[in-house]
C-alpha cells in the first residue's frame, strides 16, 4: 500500500453495472436497440445494444464520483428516447419503453406495431 503526505489528492475508483432495460409499448423486449451513455457534455462514457431481453450492461465501469448522463436509445422504426441520471457508485439502472415513430412506415419485421 502505499501512505499519502498532506495535500496529495487520492482518487478511489471501483467497477459498477451500468444497466438499461428497454421494452416496447405492448410490454416486449426490445432487442437490438442502440444504446449510447454519455456525459451532460457529450463525451461518450458507453454504447453498445441491447440483447434479445431488451437488456443493455456494461459491467466494466470505473466509477471515480457520481456523473450525470443522458442514455440515447435508437432503433430504426421507433422514436428516440433520452433518459437523464446520475452513475453513482451503486452504478446506474435505467428503465425505458420505446414508442413507435408513426411518421416511419416500416414492414413489420416481429415487433409488436401499436
């Protein structure tokens, strides 16, 4: 270990879950959802999608103090959705449904249409 002086600054840091749980409006999963995690000012803190559960995770955050962020949440025939809050050292779980965009007219590929 090692033993600071006076007027050193330390910085704890500990790996956290960040999770976001997305469903559409009939209650389904929504799987294959883009997510994107960033900071108020844009700087990217995580991305990826959500799987067949609808669920996004990311298990490999190094949480320093709490951080407000935005969640984007795309998928093609949907409208975006932007969901605010804070990583905290407990980590971070959202919760989310996502609304038919009804100004896009896709062909139903399995997903439940409202």
């Amino acid at each position: 270990y090692k033993t600071s002086r006076v007027g050193d600054t330390v910085t704890i840091q500990q790996t956290v879950t960040l999770s976001v749980t997305l469903t559409t409006e009939v209650n389904t999963a929504a799987g294959d959802v883009r997510i994107r995690i960033e900071e108020t000012d844009g700087t990217l803190v995580s991305e990826g999608t959500t799987n067949g559960s609808g669920v996004y995770l990311d298990s490999s955050y190094n949480y320093t103090s709490d951080t407000a962020i935005r969640t984007i949440c795309r998928l093609k025939g949907f409208e975006e959705q932007r969901i605010p809050g804070t990583i905290t050292d407990t980590g971070l779980t959202q919760a989310a449904t996502i609304a038919t965009d009804t100004n896009v007219n896709l062909p139903w590929y399995g997903l439940p249409r409202m």
